[in-house]
C-alpha cells in the first residue's frame, strides 16, 4: 500500500514536471498542483489503458505511460488557464 502511494507520487512528479517542458510558455502553477494534477494523470491514463485493453503489456507498457503524459499535458493547461484567470488580471487588462 505505502509502496503503490510513493510510485504514484513519483510518477506524479515526473509527469507533472514533463507536461511543464513540453507546454509551451510558462505556466504558473505551484509545485503541489502541478504534482496533484500528475498523479490525476497517472491514475487516469491507467484507467483509460487498462479500459482499452493496454494496460499491462510484456515489457514497458508505452501506451499507457503516453496515456497519461497526454492526461498531464491536459492537466497542466487547464490548471494553468484556471489559475491565470483566478489572478484577477485579463490580457485584456494588461494591455
């Protein structure tokens, strides 16, 4: 149980830090949620992968790692869009 709890922080943090470098632009977004919303990511694309049938595979499953990269990309967007507009501060205003 503490065992699958630490992996899931791991692969938390490695998604959520890989979904950062590949979006484009800076995100603002804390350390915590970008780690809250890899875990979310891991936990879902597991889901999904084992859903559509590729969840354990002999070897590394890829499929299901790219899953839940493109569940963290999502993720971190649509944190970070959340979070801009909590800021109180539009483009429109800041122009």
């Amino acid at each position: 149980m503490i065992g699958t709890i630490l992996w899931a922080v791991i692969g938390g943090i490695v998604l959520g830090v890989l979904a950062r470098l590949i979006l484009p632009g800076r995100q603002n977004i804390s350390v915590l949620a970008t780690v809250v919303v890899g875990i979310l990511a891991a936990f879902l694309g597991s889901l999904v992968a084992t859903w559509i049938g590729v969840g354990r595979t002999n070897g590394v499953d890829w499929i299901r790692h790219g899953i839940q990269l493109l569940f963290a990309i999502v993720g971190v967007y649509i944190t970070a869009q959340v979070s801009s507009r909590r800021g109180g501060r539009s483009g429109a205003a800041m122009r």
